[in-house]
C-alpha cells in the first residue's frame, strides 16, 4: 500500500498544488513599443524614439554618393538656383519659418518643374547616377526650367532642395508600399517626410500640381493616392548629415 507523502507547508511558504498567479486584468505593454496595423504588412511593431515611432530592427537607408551626389555644392549656378526658388538658408529662428521654407519649395516646384520622362532620362543617362544639385542647377540656367519623371525622381528633387534650406534632420526620402493601378503590394512609391513641431508629416511632391501647400496653421501631411500605405513607409533615405536613425512612422 502506497501512502501520500504531504508536506506541511508553514504559513509562509507555497504550496505549488494550491499556489495559482492571478490573472492580470490587463495585457501588459511594453511602454516604449506598439504594433501598429499597416496596408500591406500585417502588424509592424514601431519603438518609440525621442517624442516620434521608427520601425524596430529597420535602420534607414545611409546617404551615398550617387544619391546625393556632391551635395554640399556652393557652385555660383547653385546659388542661382537657390535663390531662384526664393527660400532663404540662413538658419530659421522659428518652425513656421521652417514650414513657410517648405512651401516656398514646393509652390515653387509646381511652377518651374514639368514631367518629360525622355530629358529626365538623358539627364540620369549623362552623369550615371542620380543628378547632383549643381547638375540639376546646371539644366535649369540652360533650360529656364528642371524636368522630372516618376516618383522617385521627384522625391528626390523635392529633398535636395528642402536639404539646403532647413535643417538636415528635418528631411528624409521615404518608400511605401502601395497597389495603385492594380500594382502588387509589394510595389513601392517613393515621396518625403519632414519634421516640424515635434511630429512628422509626409509630403508627397506628385501632389505639387493640385496647388499649393496649407498654411503653417492648417499644416498637414498631403498625399494624393488612396491605395498608398502613407503612414508605414519600410525603407528612409535621409540626406545627408541627417541624424535620423529609424524609419519613422507617419501621421496624417
């Protein structure tokens, strides 16, 4: 015959039979991560960073040469051109100043900058790379204008500019994923991020012609395609000198 062997628990100890952790009643968060649901992705986890999310574990992409090719040019046709667009780059005492630059941009590539996919396309074919400022100020002393083709191409134009007249770490290319005109969601469209009054917002320059940008009051972020994951951009290309490490997230 087998007997039980019990053991006396004393008033201080547990008893593992008995011994049950109560149910928190609510799920436990990680204070600095949240998953946020994107279009094409599923969830993405996002860390918070300084008052602003970046994805985990995706660093942004490191500026490179042959995207920002020369960029800290000050050729007299890059002072030309700069001062064609009418923004100053002394350092902006204000971030209304700041956005009032990024509109100036803006309202002055709506004015000046035409879609020619064959010029634009000679122009990368010339240099081999994506054009540098000087170049790209070089076509608009001879041509009275600049040229531009698909999204990319736009994106970068918009930063290059935006880079030599705010600060560097307000201002980032960014990719989303999209399915537009049937595309399949792992498509990519390819726009820009700036960051003013402790927030991000996307600008997407294809919207340049739709007219210009609201005031510094009514500002917000301005995108033109509904099938566009605006918000949850997967990849970042800063220019360069930018401090920013993650690819951030993107509120409307």
């Amino acid at each position: 015959m087998n007997e039980k062997l019990e053991h006396d628990y004393g008033r201080w100890e547990i008893d593992p039979e008995r011994f049950k952790i109560p149910p928190s009643p609510h799920k436990e968060k990680h204070p600095e991560m949240r998953k946020m649901k994107t279009m094409y992705e599923g969830n993405v986890t996002y860390l918070r960073r300084w008052n602003f999310w970046v994805r985990v574990g995706t660093p942004v992409t490191p500026s490179t040469d042959d995207v920002f090719h020369d960029y800290e040019s000050s050729a007299p046709e890059v002072q030309d051109l700069l001062a064609a667009i009418g923004a100053p780059t002394i350092w902006p005492r204000t971030e209304e100043e700041i956005w009032d630059r990024i509109s100036t941009v803006w309202n002055w590539l709506r004015l000046n900058v035409r879609v020619d996919n064959d010029a634009y396309s000679d122009l990368i074919s010339a240099v081999g790379r994506w054009p540098s400022i000087a170049e790209l100020a070089r076509y608009y002393r001879d041509h009275g204008d600049l040229v531009w083709s698909a999204c990319f191409s736009k994106a970068h134009l918009f930063a290059v500019l935006l880079g030599r007249v705010i600060p560097r770490w307000h201002t980032t290319m960014v990719s989303a994923h999209h399915t537009e005109a049937g595309a399949p969601p792992t498509a990519s469209h390819v726009y820009v991020a700036v960051y003013l009054t402790g927030r991000w917002y996307y600008l997407d320059p294809t919207a340049v012609y739709a007219g210009p940008l609201p005031g510094f009051k009514a500002r917000r972020s301005v995108g033109i395609f509904s099938k566009v994951d605006y918000q949850h951009p997967f990849s970042a290309h800063p220019v360069p000198l930018s401090s920013l490490g993650g690819v951030p997230y993107l509120p409307e």
